[in-house]
C-alpha cells in the first residue's frame, strides 16, 4: 500500500515509522524546514520537504497512486482542505484527516472529509465502544506532558463503591475528571458518590497509577 | 444587498469602503480588533457611524460569522490572507448558508483554478498579475502609471 502522509508532527511521524516498519509504502510531507531535517534523519527519501497544501506538492509526492492519504498537520484549514482534494481532484480511496480543535469537526463534515479523527472524538469512541475486559484501559498518554488518562471499572466489591469522590483518598496529582454510569456520563464534583457498575475516567501525574488503582479495586481480586 | 466581508486587509477593506459608498449594507469580519482602522482611515467619520458593522472574531468560528450576519448576506467575500482559510469559509458561505454570490481571494493559481472549476468564484492576484505582466513585456499593453 502506497500511503501519503501531510505533517510529520508527533502523529505523521509515528505513523510513517510504523507504516514503513509493516512493509508499506509512505511519503511523509512537512513544511517547516527545520523539523523536516530532523525527521530526513531517521526517514529518508521517505520524507519530502513542501507545503502539503499546495497542489503540486502533492503532485509531485506522487499522491495520484497514493492508496491512502493522511492528513495531520496542525492546521485544521490544511488538513481539510488536503483531504478534499485528495478525494475529489485525485481520486484516492481512502483519506483520513486530523481535527485539531473539535470545533471544526463541522467544516470537515460539511466538506464531505470523513474520517476526521480529533483526539477528543477518539477518547469518547473508546469510551462507547471499547468495553473494559480488564477493569483498567488506558485511554491516552501525553508523555509531554507527563500525564496520563485512565479509565477504570468500578465492581462490586469495590472499595471506592459508595464513597463520595472526596473521600476516596485519591493521592495528590489525580483528578476524577468524569464518571459514565448507565450510557452517560458526567463531571463530578467531590460529593459526587461513586457507584457500582460506574466507570471512571482519571487523569493522574505519571507514576502513580498503581496508588489510584488499588483504591478501586476489590482487595480480594487483587 | 448586504455584503459581509471576512479579512480586512489592504483588500477587504477597499472593498468594503467602496461598497459602503456605494450604498450597500456592510458588514466585516477580521480577527485583529485593530483592522478597523483601514476602514477609518481618509475618513472624518468612523466605519460604525458611516453606518458600516465591524466584528472581530475568527473566521472559522461559525458563531463569529453569526455575528457577523452571514445568514442574511447576500455576497460574501473571503479576503484574508491565507488561502486555506479562504477556500473553508467560502465553501462554508455557499454550502451551509447558502449566500448567493461567494468570491474568495486564493494566491495560488493551481488551487484557483481547480476550485474555480468546482464552482467557486476564485480570484487569483498572482495569476491575474502573471498575465498583465507577461502583456507588457510584450509590448501588447503598455501601463501608464499604477496598471489595474
């Protein structure tokens, strides 16, 4: 498969490394010069020096046999627009494009671009589809930022069943951030009771998890 | 008609002063407070007591284009100074409110002219600069002064 990739941010880099490394294909355009040296480094003549939203940029990264085209860059306009062209004037099958700010989402809907992935929309899809057979799914890292999204099942045996989210004795550097309970969900406040069945969602300091997860978990399934 | 006017620059705002004085309702969009200023300048009364509106605001937010009256505009102009945001809010204009008369600006005459061939009215500068430059080299016209 043959796979064009607009940005080499965080997510166009990756992607390009672990497409490359499963045998496929890829160009991975960035236009910032700067950044575009460091990632020549590791990729090669995989990586193509351009401003992804010009038309024979795309041209020329040979985006007429692309079989899948991956827009990421961080500017919501961009990507959209990549995305458009893409399907509409070069006839690629697939195309999947990066929503920055959630708020876009509408543009990209409107403009006919779907997938448009945004790290929000990705968290709730988890959420909703993504069943916990362990108790514990680790939602997102943000090694930046050295934090970390965990969501966890709240069984019957729980020891944090039935205890208002202030008094679960959460170590400093966690935050309840909301709790899903019966196909909704909601921000808590520190009265807020934990129940059965609940699943939480925390965001925590790296490090640390395992002090957060044994306040929820059932000291005999241990 | 009313006309709204997204981008406030040397060629929004021009166009935007010259439809005021033409007797159209005017409306413009900028994100940088101070680009009203352009719309002041040369003149003894302000944009707003010329009758003209002026919201600042992102393009991209459909509540600033709200705001702004993009739901009663007759034409819609996208004059900032990127094309991608340009060719977004356009389509915008013309597929969700569904504004009868869309022109945007587009530097770049490939993406002009794809996107003109879709059914945008594109005006492209650097292509319409190409052509009268080429004519004068040329000979085929010959400018006196300020062309255009």
């Amino acid at each position: 498969m043959y796979v064009v990739i607009v940005g080499a941010g965080k997510v166009g880099w990756n992607l390009a490394r672990e497409l490359i490394n499963k045998r496929h294909e890829v160009t991975v355009i960035e236009a910032d010069a700067h950044r575009y040296a460091v990632v020549e480094q590791e990729l090669e003549h995989s990586a193509m020096y351009g401003d992804g939203s010009e038309l024979w940029v795309l041209e020329r990264s040979g985006i007429e046999r692309a079989d899948l085209v991956v827009a990421v860059t961080g500017d919501d306009e961009g990507n959209v627009l990549i995305s458009q062209v893409a399907r509409e004037k070069y006839g690629v099958a697939r195309v999947v494009a990066r929503c920055n700010n959630p708020r876009n989402l509408q543009h990209f809907e409107l403009l006919g671009v779907r997938p448009a992935i945004s790290a929000t929309d990705l968290i709730l899809r988890l959420i909703e589809h993504e069943v916990p057979k362990y108790g514990l799914v680790h939602l997102l890292d943000l090694p930046e930022e050295r934090l970390e999204i965990i969501e966890l099942e709240v069984g019957d045996g729980s020891p944090a069943a039935g205890r208002a989210v202030k008094d679960l004795g959460l170590p400093d550097g966690s935050l309840v951030i909301s709790i899903l309970r019966e196909g909704g969900g909601f921000v808590p406040t520190g009265d807020s009771v934990i129940e059965p069945g609940d699943e939480v969602l925390v965001v925590l300091d790296v490090g640390i998890e395992s002090r957060v997860t044994e306040l929820f978990t059932a000291r005999t399934a241990a | 008609m009313f006309v709204l006017i997204v981008g406030c620059g040397r060629v929004g705002s021009a166009i935007a002063t010259s439809m005021m004085e033409e007797g159209h309702e005017v409306s413009v969009l900028d994100e940088d407070a101070e680009a009203i200023a352009l719309l002041d300048r040369g003149h003894e009364n302000s944009w707003e007591e010329r009758g003209g509106q002026f919201t600042e605001g992102t393009a991209l937010e459909i509540d600033a284009l709200l705001a702004a009256g993009i739901d009663r505009a007759d034409a819609f102009v996208a004059s900032t100074d990127g094309d991608n945001t340009n060719l977004v809010i356009a389509q915008v204009a013309k597929r969700r409110f569904e504004v009868e008369r869309v022109v945007v600006r587009v530097l770049d005459p490939a993406r002009a002219r794809w996107y003109a061939e879709q059914g945008l009215q594109t005006v492209c500068p650097t292509q319409t600069a190409i052509e009268l430059l080429e004519a004068a080299v040329r000979g085929q016209i010959r400018f006196e002064g300020v062309a255009g």
